[in-house]
C-alpha cells in the first residue's frame, strides 16, 4: 500500500510569514507518513495592480514553477492564478466569482492537482471559504473544515462566503474548531459532526526561549511573551493595559 493522501484547500501559501494552524497541522501528517498537497487561494491580474511586494512575489513564483515541493518531497504547494479571485471588493465579491475562478484558472487548478496525483484522496481538508469546488473536483474518503476564527471578522469576508461557509460546513465530514468560543457558530453553521480540536504548542521550537534573552535581563519577572501576527484583529487596548 502507497503512502495515504491529503489535499488541503487553504487560504494562506504554504511559504507564508503568517504561519497558521493549517502550516503545523500539514507538517503533523507528513511526519506522521502521509503525501500532502498544499493548494492556497488564488492570484490574479487585480493582485498586481497593489504591487509585486515579497508575498506576491513568492505566491507569484510558486504559480510560475507549478508549485513547490518541500519536507523531502512529502509535501508540494502550490498557488493557482486566475482570471477573477474572490475578494471582498465591486465584482470580486459576487457569489459567481466564488464558485467558478477555478474554471478561469490558468492552467487549471484541478488539472494541475490530479496531474500531481492527488485527484483521489483519502482526506480532504478545507480552512478556505474560496475552494468549495474540491467537493465537486476530487475523489475523498473523508473530508473535513476546519473553523479556525470568525470569519466575518474580517476585511475581506463577504456575504457569499457566508453562504459558502454554510454550504461548506453542511457538505463535509467534520467540522473542526480550536476555541470552545466557536462551539455555538459551528453549530449554527448547521454541521453534520463537530469536533473541538485544541491548538497545540511545539516546545521543541520555542526551547531557546527558556533562556532569558539578553534584552530582557533588566525586566523583572514573570514576562509574557506574544508570537504571532498584529493585525486588524489584534487587542492593542489590552495589551496597553497590560504593560
């Protein structure tokens, strides 16, 4: 028997600043012997208007090589480009751009993922609100959506992704959340099966910290420290409370 396969539809690219549960969770599959394909939202025309800073860059170079393979070839992603990407912007935020930028994809996304021998799955797993189309697309024996935040908490959610989300968590296997917060959304999502999945911490990573940095010699203990982005979403009237 071959190794088992994984398909991951998410919304950030696997060699993103922004590392995220999807990241570790794809690591934990590889390490635990499994084939992954890591397949991000979509670039477009309408992303190079914005300017071709380092992310695009990297997105951009993902496209152009037909993806990335990495962990000694047990993982390749790769970043499709399309004609139209959903975003939460005039014309980009129809529910038509949703469903069918992959059908504008060049070359075709699903296409380019079979040829990569990933068209027959034994899990197929979602954190993206933009990839509902692998439902349709891709042969699985199970699949699963991962809820990792309130997605309406954010700038480039829309109302079509409300119904996608919906659509989306009524489709799959399981739904999965990190937060006992998400709990009752997950819920009215409508799931067929939830299940409360925890973040976890590699320790290994963060060892060194143990050791008190040099800068922080002259600070008096106990000292938090926060990893993680500073975005739309972060607390900074917390954090000022808390110094």
């Amino acid at each position: 028997m071959g190794r088992p396969k994984l398909l991951m539809a998410c919304a950030n690219y696997w060699q993103s600043p922004l590392q995220v549960g999807s990241h570790h969770l794809a690591r934990g599959f590889v390490a635990a012997g499994w084939d992954v394909a890591f397949v991000s939202d979509p670039i477009s025309p309408f992303h190079l208007l914005q300017g071709l800073g380092p992310e695009l860059r990297d997105r951009f170079t993902a496209y152009r090589r037909g993806g990335v393979s990495d962990l000694d070839g047990r993982l390749w992603s790769y970043v499709p480009a399309t004609l139209l990407s959903p975003h939460n912007k005039p014309l980009l935020r129809s529910r038509w751009v949703h469903q069918h930028w992959a059908s504008l994809s060049q070359p075709n996304v699903a296409e380019v993922v079979r040829a990569r021998g990933f068209g027959k799955v034994d899990l197929l797993y979602f954190d993206s609100l933009s990839q509902n189309f692998w439902l349709d697309r891709v042969t699985r024996h199970r699949s699963v959506f991962r809820v990792a935040d309130r997605n309406s908490g954010f700038r480039k959610f829309t109302p079509a992704m409300q119904r996608l989300e919906q659509e989306l968590a009524t489709s799959v296997d399981t739904v999965v959340y990190p937060a006992s917060q998400l709990r009752r959304h997950v819920e009215e999502l409508g799931a067929r099966r939830s299940l409360y999945l925890p973040n976890g911490v590699d320790f290994a990573h963060f060892e060194p910290l143990r050791r008190k940095p040099r800068e922080l010699e002259a600070y008096p203990t106990p000292i938090a420290i926060y990893v993680g982005s500073m975005d739309e979403w972060f607390d900074f009237t917390l954090m000022d409370a808390a110094v």
